[in-house]
C-alpha cells in the first residue's frame, strides 16, 4: 500500500528530461466516473430525490464535497454534507469491491512506466479507502506514492495535490508529465506547472499551450511522454 509523500526522491540526472509521471485514477486509468454517478442516483433516490442527467457534467471529476454540496442545493435533499458523503462513499466502495475495469491502453502504460523505472504517482480526488481498494487492481507496486483527496487541505482543481506528488517523487512540476481526464484534474495540474495529457472521459477537453489531447491511453506511451517534456526546451 503507498501513502502520501514519503521522503522525497531523487532527480533524474538530466534536468531537461521527463522527471515523473503523475496520474489521476477515476476516468484515466480505471472506468469508474459512471460508477460515481450510480452512487448518487442510488443514495439520492433513497432519500426521494430523482437526479437529472443534466447534472452528471457538473458533478463527474470534481472534489468529493463540492460535487456532494452541488446535489443537495439542487434537490433540496434534508441531509447534511458529512452524512451525505458517508453513503456516497458506501455505495460507490460495494460497486468497486465487485470489480474495476481499466481503461484501454491503461495496463500496457503502466507496465511500460514500470519496466523502465519512471517514477510514477496516483493522484485522486478519491478518498484514501477508495485509492487503496482501486490499486489492488492497477497494483500497488506500480506507484512510488498516491496522493488521496481527503489527505490534502484543497484537492482539484486546486495545484495542491500535484504539487505534493512532484515534491514526493522529487521532481520539478515542470518535467511532469500529467495524465488526467476532465476539466477539474486538467486545471489542478496546470495551475501546478506540469505538461498536461488530457484524455477526455465523460466532457469534451480542447487543447491548449502546455496540454496535449488524445482520443484513449492506447495514444500514450513512454516516448510521446518524454517528447512532450523535450518539446518545451
């Protein structure tokens, strides 16, 4: 099992190169941004509140609270934001515990990142319960840390996680290669100063300076990561 930050590693030896690659997990490496918007229409209809699907673009790939607070404002739901989490949390941890599937082209760049030793970190908004539950399936070993969302004092869209994740792995944000699949974890790595992949999930991304877009992780693999950071010089 990884935890947030350990002592920080060493550099690679050449400062221009890619020093690390930082990934988000729900939508980038596993499926489960569904399996999030089941949870709510599950929990919401106990409490007899019907959710409407408009709403899943909103609340999909942010912070556990901002998504939860959303929801409660929009049906008037009489539950408070900790209760509120609890159950989402139980709900989404029993659909997990039957089984994550990884998205296409996830298991091969993993094992490529492993084989040649780049160091790599899972970045989440997720709780700490979920993270640990999800990487017995993408394998714990893969990862030097993981950072979860309830062990940082502002998560994304915030840079605070990201910048975490280099410190960590002892690396300059810079020379980070991001992978992540919304809006919300896009602008968290951004802001942080790392070099962006975005691999659309649920809502359309566009590229801009800094962020390269791709159709699937099966467009990614360790030598367009290291080109992207090389291109910056």
């Amino acid at each position: 099992m990884t935890s947030t930050v350990p002592a920080p590693m060493a550099r690679t030896a050449d400062g221009s190169a890619l020093q690390a690659v930082l990934l988000d997990m729900d939508g980038t490496l596993v499926d489960t941004e569904g399996f999030w918007w089941d949870a709510e229409v599950e929990v919401f209809a106990a409490l007899g509140h019907p959710l409407d699907e408009s709403w899943r673009d909103v609340v999909v790939g942010g912070p556990m609270t901002r998504s939860a607070g959303y929801l409660i404002q929009a049906t008037g739901a009489e539950i408070t934001l900790a209760e509120l989490t609890v159950l989402l949390n139980e709900s989404f941890v029993d659909r997990i515990s039957r089984g994550v599937p990884l998205m296409p082209g996830a298991e091969r760049l993993l094992a490529e990142l492993a084989r040649h030793n780049v160091p790599t970190a899972l970045v989440s908004a997720s709780h700490r319960e979920i993270i640990d539950r999800v990487l017995r399936s993408l394998g714990p070993e893969r990862f030097a840390l993981s950072i979860a969302g309830d062990e940082v004092g502002r998560t994304k869209p915030h840079p605070d996680p990201y910048l975490l994740a280099a410190k960590g792995l002892g690396a300059h944000p810079s020379r980070c290669a991001v992978i992540e699949d919304t809006a919300t974890g896009v602008a968290a790595a951004e802001a942080a100063g790392c070099r962006v992949v975005a691999v659309p999930s649920v809502t359309g991304i566009l590229p801009a300076p800094g962020r390269t877009v791709v159709g699937s992780l099966e467009d990614v693999d360790l030598t367009f990561l290291r080109g992207l950071i090389a291109g910056m010089n």
